[in-house]
C-alpha cells in the first residue's frame, strides 16, 4: 500500500518512468447515474483497469482535475480508495467541477447557474514530484465558481522558484489548456494570462512538456519548443473543432501515458477503451 499522499520521489531502476493521466472523470454521488448514456463511475474503472492490465508497468497515476460532477466528499473516498487499492503512487489536482457546483445542468451550458465551493483537501494546491532525472509539478489553475482557470500570482512565484533551482527535465501539470484547441466555446475557458505563463515556461530551457485536462480530447502541439499534451476524458468526449458545446457520442473514453526516460527524452500516445 502506498502509504504516503501526495509522493514526492520515484524512482525506477531501468531509467524510465511511466505516467498515466486520467483526466476529466466527472463522477456524481449515484455511481449508477448515466450521462448521454456513459455511466462515469464505470467508464472510470474500466480505464483504470484497462490501463493496468497493459503490458507496462505503471510508476505513477496523474489524475488532472474535474474528478467529480457534483461536490460531495463521498465521490472523493471513493476514487481514492480505488487508487490507494492499486498500490501505485498518484496525485490529484482540481478542475473548475472540484470547485463549483453547476445548478440546473439540463439548461444550455451557458445558462447554467455556478456556485463556488471549496476543493477537497487532498488536490494539490501546488506540488514537485522528483522521478529519476525529471520534476513533475502540479499546479491548481481552478477559480472557485468559474469555468475558466488562472494561475495565481503565488502559484507563478512558487513555480519560478521551482524552476530556477532544480534544473531537471521539466513538465508542468495543471486543469486548464494553455493552448487553444479550436473549438471557440471551451477555448473562452483556457487558463487566464496563458500566453503569460508561457513566456515564464520559455525562460527554461528544461521545461519539456505541459499536460493538461479539461478539453475532453486528444491534443498534442509544440509551442516554441515546448510539448503541449492533452488527453479524452475517462467518460464522455467533447465534440472537436465544434464551437458550441457539444458531445461526440462515437468518441471512446480513453486515457494518456507518458514515458518519461534520461536526457529529457519523453514519448507520450493515448488508448482508448476497446469496448
Ligand atoms: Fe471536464
Ligand atoms: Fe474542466
């Protein structure tokens, strides 16, 4: 059992760390509740699963933000005791759904009611994980009562700090995208001042990669130099290049692994569930 929350060291001996993100799992109290016909709780563990029983070994589990859809401690036990149960380390940070409570879900996106609600402890407000030659630092880009994200001005200062005295192979984590994925109504929702936290990024030659969620697709660009990942939700997927809200009913929940090796090296693909 892995027996310390949040880790701060991995360490593998074959040089290689494999991380697997699963993003965007949107669970509600009722683990039976279905949502355009996916049931998120079940989608969630059959990711989970699937990804575990591949033929890899998995050295951490990233989980980035928008873990529940209704704020309730109760969902929050729940994923933790599944993920404690796999004996792998892992670390959570939130989405804009950890913090806010969407009223009136049935009306269209933009006429829903928000409300600000504090995270859940255990997401990581801004945290290092050394593994073998890289740091993985994971930051909270979530505004309470907000769709959108920002980074804070101390989060950007602890950020710099991290950066400016550990010069390993970088990747920053956080909910929010920092790039737009061309789809006009999640792109009004990107992180604040991304083109801000860029410039900050481009001042480090050893920031490799940035990996986000909240897009609920497959994404992949550089921005001068630097990788820029994201990955399907573990339930339902938005519709790409759309520019109102809307689903894509024939895209499978899925899943991003990263292998982190020596040198900066970083290879990253997604799978899909094959049911
Ligand atoms: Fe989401
Ligand atoms: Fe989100």
């Amino acid at each position: 059992m892995i027996s310390s929350y949040p880790p701060t060291h991995i360490h593998t001996t074959d040089n290689i760390v494999n991380v697997l993100q699963l993003t965007d799992l949107h669970l509600y109290t009722d683990p039976k509740k279905t949502v355009e016909g996916r049931n998120c709780q079940a989608d969630f563990e059959r990711c989970l699963t699937q990804a575990l029983n591949e033929d890899r070994r998995c050295d951490l589990i990233l989980l980035t933000g928008d873990l529940v859809n209704e704020i309730d401690n109760a969902i929050y036990e729940r994923i933790f005791a599944k993920l404690s149960a796999t004996n792998i380390a892992f670390a959570c940070i939130a989405g804009n759904h950890d913090v806010t409570d969407e009223l009136y879900p049935e009306r269209p996106f933009d006429k829903r009611q928000l409300v600000a609600q504090p995270p859940d402890s255990r997401l990581l407000t801004h945290h290092c994980i050394q593994a073998n030659d890289w740091q993985i630092l994971l930051v909270d880009s979530s505004i309470p009562g907000q769709v959108k994200g920002k980074l804070p001005k101390q989060t950007k200062s602890w950020l710099t700090k991290q950066l400016s005295n550990n010069h390993r192979a970088t990747i920053l984590v956080l909910h929010h995208h920092l790039v737009p994925v061309h789809s006009k109504w999640i792109d009004a929702h990107m992180a604040e001042g991304a083109e801000e936290i860029w410039q900050l990024l481009h001042q480090f030659d050893h920031v490799k990669a940035v990996l986000s969620g909240h897009v609920h697709q497959a994404f992949h660009t550089q921005y001068k130099g630097i990788d820029f990942y994201t990955s399907p939700s573990t339930c339902y997927q938005f519709k790409i290049g759309s520019d109102e809200f809307a689903l894509d009913k024939f895209a499978k929940p899925g899943y991003r692994w990263l292998q982190l090796g020596n040198n900066g090296y970083l290879e990253s693909w997604v799978k899909r569930l094959d049911t």
